[in-house]
C-alpha cells in the first residue's frame, strides 16, 4: 500500500474513534506485520486475540443498570421541584418521615417486578406539572414510552377542614384507574399556592 493511503487511513481512524485507536496504537503494529507477511492472516496469534479482545472491550459499551437508589434520589429532586419554594419548607418535614418512606418502598417495589430487561430501559420523567395538576414524577419505559408507575399529589378541600395534599400513585398493572394511597399532609384552611410557585 502506498504510504499516502497508510497515513491517510491512519489518521482517519484516529478521528473516527475518537482517539481510542491512536497512531501509534498496536493495532498499526499488526497491521504492518500482516502486510509484509501474508502468512500471519492465515493463523491468528495471541497478539491478535488480544488486540480483538481490547477492541471488543472499546466497542461494546453496555449501559449499566439503573438501581433503587437511583430512583429514589430522583423522584426526591422531582418531589422538591414540585413542590416550589412556597409550598416546600411548609410540608417538607412530614413529607421525609411519612411519605417519602411510602414512595421509596413503591420504587422498589415496582423495579423487582419489571424485571432485568424493562429496568435497564426505565427513566423518571423531569418535569412536574404545575397550577394544580396531580403529576410529581412517573417511572417510564424508554423503549414503549409506556408508564409503568404515575406518582401524583391532589389537593383536596375537605369541608369545614380545610386542603390537604393527598400522594397517591397509578400502575400500569390495572390501566391506573386505582389509587394506591400514600398519605395526607394537612396544609391549612387557606388556599395553597400554585405548584412549582
């Protein structure tokens, strides 16, 4: 091969792979003793197993999976990101000790049940909704952008009470026409603000 072409194909598999395959990378030693001795190609050596192994190593890059304790610290952050400024240093002490407690054990729940392969395509979604809409945060399934679990907060005016904030979730288990109940906080008699506010 002409020494242009060499150089030209070395150097753009240097910028293809984003420098994981350097000129100066072993690979090039092969490919030059290959080229001097056909023979090499007939019978694979150690050194070329290797330098496959490695590439196998650099080209396959699995994502890991996603644990419990990543979806806890998420829908935590999803929690605060709904609840704002105003309505979160006022609920926040019997959010942690009474519902949030709730809402981890669902997480782990649900993520025994979906098993290994839904896992690694679950996702939390980032943006809860505001005014007084219900979402917090939903676990989803990447691949069929199907919900697998609806975390939601109602406000409720209960008569001669006053409003609480009623955390529920939805499965997709039963086409999330159930509640599954994870407590009230009581807010006041008061109108409370608007979320996100």
């Amino acid at each position: 091969m002409k020494k242009w072409i060499y150089k030209s194909l070395v150097v753009s598999v240097a910028l293809l792979s984003f420098g994981l395959i350097t000129p100066n990378h072993e690979i090039w030693a092969n490919f030059e003793e290959s080229r001097h001795n056909q023979s090499t190609l007939d019978r694979p050596s150690d050194n070329h197993i290797a330098s496959a192994y490695q590439l196998d190593d650099i080209l396959v890059d699995e994502k890991p999976l996603p644990t419990t304790d990543y979806f806890v610290s998420a829908a935590k952050e999803q929690s605060y990101i709904k609840f704002g400024t105003r309505v979160g240093p006022v609920i926040e002490q019997e959010f942690e000790t009474k519902i949030f407690p709730k809402i981890e054990e669902a997480i782990a729940t649900t993520i025994e049940r979906v098993g290994e392969e839904k896992l690694r395509n679950l996702t939390i979604t980032e943006k809860p909704s505001g005014d007084y809409a219900e979402k917090i945060f939903h676990l989803v399934d990447a691949n069929s952008q199907k919900d697998i679990i609806r975390f939601h907060v109602r406000t409720e005016n209960r008569p001669f009470e006053g409003y609480y904030y009623n955390f529920h979730y939805h499965t997709y288990e039963d086409n999330y026409s159930k509640h599954y109940n994870l407590g009230d906080i009581y807010w006041s008699k008061n109108t409370p603000p608007k979320w996100l506010s």
